[in-house]
C-alpha cells in the first residue's frame, strides 16, 4: 500500500498492484458507490447475500455484490464482464476485513485529534476530509461509532486514498471496544402490538415476506432519487409492521443490502431508518 507510483496510474492498474499486495479489490462508480447488481443478481435472485458473513452462492463473473465482490485475482480484474466498470470507475476500493486490516476512518479535525490521544499509533493515510487510520487485524464494521469516527473492516469497503505513512501496528482491544455499544445494523422494532391484541397476522410467513420482498424489489427498481426511495421504502416498511415488533434483524439486514446496492451508504441507510421511525413515532 505504499507504491508511490500509484498515483500517477489509472484505476485498473491501480487495483491490479494492490491487488498483488493482497488486498480484496473493487471499482467504485462516481459518488465512490459500488457498482449495482447486473440483471442476473438483481434483488439478490443469485443467492448472494452481502449482509451475511459470506456473499452466498453467487459466481457472477461481474462487479456485483459491492464489497463481497472484492478480489485479489488479476484475470477476475482484467476480465471483460469488468471491463465496462474500470471504464467508469471513479476510485478504487477494498475490503479491509478480506485483507486482514480495520481502517479507523477519521473524518474530521477533531476525530483526528481524539485519535491521536486515545488509540496506538499506526499508519495513516490523508483523505480528502480526514485520515484512515490502518491496523492489522479485522473486526465488524460499524458507522459513527463515535462522532466523526466509522469502522470498516468485515463486509465493507474502504478507498484506497493513496500510500500511507507510518507502520501498521496490531488491531488493540480499545479499537475493538468501539464497536461494543453500536451495531452495524438497527435493533429490531420492539413496541408493543396495538391495541385490540390478537396474535400479530405480519408473523405469517407468507404476508411478511410478501412485504419484505416487494419492498427490496421497490428499492431495486428506483431508477433516480435513491435517497428519498429508500426513505420512502422503509417509512411503508415501518408503518405496516412497525408497531408489532415482528421484524427482525433480518428483515432489517435485506432493506439495508438492498439499499447499498443501490449505493447508498450504511450511514444513510441509517439515517433513513431513524427518520423513519421518528416521523412514525417509534
């Protein structure tokens, strides 16, 4: 990760020498999104599933999946179904976790300052508004653990921003404590079932997942204005089965991966649901 040379190349060649350092490469299109599912794995119809700790059966041979489609194979990189996306490729990613690494992303003056106080020195890269600070060793990710401060290890991608200063020193337990208050994904809606009682019908298998699924395939089909789409998916989302406590972490997991496809961010994503559920009174 220290090529110096690597700034003055273009993206493929990029991805190919991190690549053969070993870390798990992916092209990022503009707005540094990944790249969405291709008409086979739309709506996950592949079996891939990015939110689990293994992308599922899928061997699509394209970009898909955002971070589980990360690779350190050359021909995978060089190869025609990933040739369209190198040519429209803004950045180049990773996935740290894949590589063994947790990036402490430091977005601002003040998160870097608490850095440098509170966590072990190791290698630090500039980006644009902060500093990714690089450790051996990987762990869950999870966004805003504290303020200015996301994880980004397992099942997630980071940029690669440019060659990095320092030395890469081991992944310590304050790093890992971090995450212990913040899951990467809401906890389920508990409220209590509205008033009349009654077994709650949204348990039924076949009503739920009739309401999960058109709701994934409603945030897969958006074609513009992702962000108020997904808003809009989860607010329907919560005000059919928010108020019964019968959605789970899964259920939660797909809205999420479905949105990310698309390209918004676990911190937008977030967002969303918060709001959500604000709007709703839950």
């Amino acid at each position: 990760m220290t090529h110096p040379a690597l700034i003055r190349r273009d993206q493929l060649s990029i991805a190919l020498l991190l690549a053969a350092d070993g870390l798990p490469i992916l092209p990022l299109r503009r707005g540094k999104v990944p790249f969405a599912n291709c008409p086979t794995c739309t709506d996950n119809a592949c079996g891939g599933r990015p939110n689990m700790k293994t992308p599922g059966p899928c061997t699509c041979p394209h970009p898909c999946h955002g971070w589980a489609a990360a690779t350190t194979d050359p021909w995978t990189l060089n190869s025609p179904q990933w040739a369209a996306a190198w040519r429209e490729a803004a950045a180049v990613a990773y996935h740290p976790g894949g590589a063994g690494l947790t990036v402490v992303d430091l977005d601002h003056a003040d998160a870097i300052a608490w850095a440098r106080d509170t966590l072990p020195a190791t290698q630090a890269v500039p980006t644009t508004r902060g500093e990714h600070w690089l450790y051996a060793g990987a762990m869950p990710s999870a966004n805003g653990v504290r303020p200015g401060v996301d994880i980004k290890s397992t099942m997630s991608y980071a940029r690669w921003v440019g060659p990095g200063t320092g030395r890469i020193t081991v992944l310590p337990d304050v790093v890992r404590a971090l995450t212990a208050a913040k899951p990467a994904v809401p906890a389920p809606v508990t409220v209590s079932v509205p008033a009349g009682g009654g077994e709650c019908r949204h348990r039924t298998p076949v009503y739920l997942e009739r309401g999960i699924s058109m709701a994934e395939q409603r945030i897969t089909d958006a074609t513009g204005g992702v962000h108020n789409a997904v808003y809009a998916t989860f607010l329907a989302v919560l005000s059919t089965h928010g108020r019964c406590g019968c959605l789970t972490e899964d259920h939660i997991a797909r809205l999420f991966t479905a949105a990310q496809v698309k390209g918004e961010s676990p911190r937008h994503c977030t967002d969303a649901w918060t709001n959500a559920r604000t709007r709703l009174g839950l």
